[in-house]
C-alpha cells in the first residue's frame, strides 16, 4: 500500500495572530502544536520559530529549546527552515543546521514572496547544500517555481545533495506560479525518477487542492498554519492538527496509509536525531 507522508508546518516565519489567534508561537506552544499534530497523522514537523516578541527568529537557543520539548513529547521527524524569514542573512539562516536536525528545507531559487521577494543564488545554495551535506541532514529542495527544478539539478550534478532526493513544491505563493493539477503534473515529470516530493498549496484554496494533486500523482502533502490559515471559505482553522486531520482522513479514503515517523526515516534515509 502507498504511503502518505504527511509534513505539518506550524508557523512558519510570516504568519501572526492577526492571520488566526490559534497560531503557535513559544517553544512550549509550538511542541505542543507539534505533538498533536504527531497524533492526527504528521510524520514531519516543519518547524521555524519566533522571538519573544512573535517575530521570526534563526535563534539557535530557541531552535533547540523547542527541538528538545518536541522530542519529550514524539519522535516526529523534525525539519528546520533553512529559508528563514524575508531579508535574513545567509549566515543567519544556515547557524541552526549546528544542531543537526534530521532534516532541513533548501530553497532552490530566488521568487517573489507577495511585494517582498526571497533570494537565494547558486553560490548561496551550494553553500546551504554542502553544510547540509557535512552534517548529515536530509534536504528538502524546495522549489517555488520550475526553473528552481533545474537549479536543483545543478546541485545533484555536482553531488552537493544526495539520493533519494525529497522535493517540496511550493505552488500560489502571490507573485509565484499558481497551484493547478497540470502545473504540478508539469514538475514532477521534470525532477529525476525515483525522487519523493511534497506539495503545499499557499492559501485555503490552494492548499486543499494540492492535496488531491498528490494524492492523485502519488505525492506527499504539506499542511499547516505557514501555508494556510483556513479550514474552509472564510473559516479559520482551530489548529494544525485540524488540518493534518483533513488531509489523513481524505489520504486514507484514496486508499493511502498514513506514514509513521519510522517510515519516512527508512523511505527518505534520515538518520535519527
Ligand atoms: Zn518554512
């Protein structure tokens, strides 16, 4: 039977309270979060966390904080950002991979994030790529639009990421490439066979959408509060785990099992932390 991973990104780095009250915010809220999002079908945790203001900090401290009471609670596979927040510095952005997370996200590009924009050049992902590489963390690549298939391409030609390659689409986001079924169908057609992908799908809409876009091109799904705030039209989620309750429940009725952390360790080769 497949498998359906599930990543479950909680916060993200852009998301506030403003967006829906439910956000998780400090190491303990977000653990908790986290935990019960294990419980409803998560096998990944996204994870980025905030200051004691909110705002979106590369904080090492506040990375291992949350990691350890993450790892109290479950033995989720936890996936730092490495993309941080708009404006970050390279060197901000690549300090929490000290901690040897089992996983980290990799941006394949440079795209419009709404009026702002997220850049990341060759030089800077290879930097990321080899870091990522010495530690012994398993990458996601993420890729936002599909010249970002090709830059990754660039990376595993020069072997700075190694198979299985996991890759995260990143469809809707304002200013980058719209979620529809073709368009995904279009990328997973282009990244090399044998490799794994996730998708997300920014917005309501969108979000629920790429969710039958993998279960119907035998992908993976993101949920969570970084991409969607919404349960339904106009409808604020109550939490992540409500989200990743969805996408189990609609996973298993297209006749998927939901994946265990231990699965994804053994399909995408994640060493445990
Ligand atoms: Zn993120």
């Amino acid at each position: 039977m497949n498998k359906m991973i599930i990543t479950c990104a909680i916060c993200g780095a852009e998301t506030t309270r403003e967006h829906n009250p439910n956000l998780p915010l400090t190491p303990v809220e977000l653990a908790e979060a986290t935990y019960d999002a294990y419980k409803a079908g998560a096998s990944i945790v996204h994870l980025h966390v905030r200051d004691k203001e909110g705002n979106a900090t590369m904080d090492v401290g506040i990375f291992k904080e949350t990691m350890k009471l993450i790892r109290e609670k479950c033995d989720i596979v936890i996936e730092v950002t490495t993309g941080g927040g708009v404006g970050m510095s390279d060197e901000e952005r690549m300090q929490v991979l000290e901690l040897k997370p089992e996983m980290a996200s990799l941006d394949c590009g440079t795209v419009n994030f709404g009026d702002d924009f997220i850049v990341n050049t060759l030089p800077s992902m290879r930097l990321y790529a080899q870091k990522i590489k010495d530690y012994g963390v398993r990458p996601t690549l993420e890729c936002f639009d599909l010249s970002h298939i090709y830059a990754a391409n660039m990376l595993i030609k020069e072997e700075l990421v190694d198979p299985p390659f996991h890759y995260g689409f990143v469809m809707n986001v304002p200013g980058g490439v719209r979620y529809d079924v073709e368009t995904l169908d279009f990328f997973v057609r282009r990244i090399p066979k044998g490799s794994y992908w996730t998708v997300m799908g920014i917005g309501g809409r969108a979000s629920l959408l790429s969710h039958y876009g993998a279960l119907s091109l035998n992908g993976f799904i993101r949920v969570g509060f970084e991409d969607n705030v919404y349960y339904s039209k106009g409808i604020l989620a109550k939490s992540n785990a409500q989200l990743v309750e969805r996408a189990a429940r609609i996973s298993i009725e297209g006749g998927y099992e939901i994946a265990t952390p231990q699965d994804v360790r053994e399909l995408l080769k994640v060493k445990k932390l």
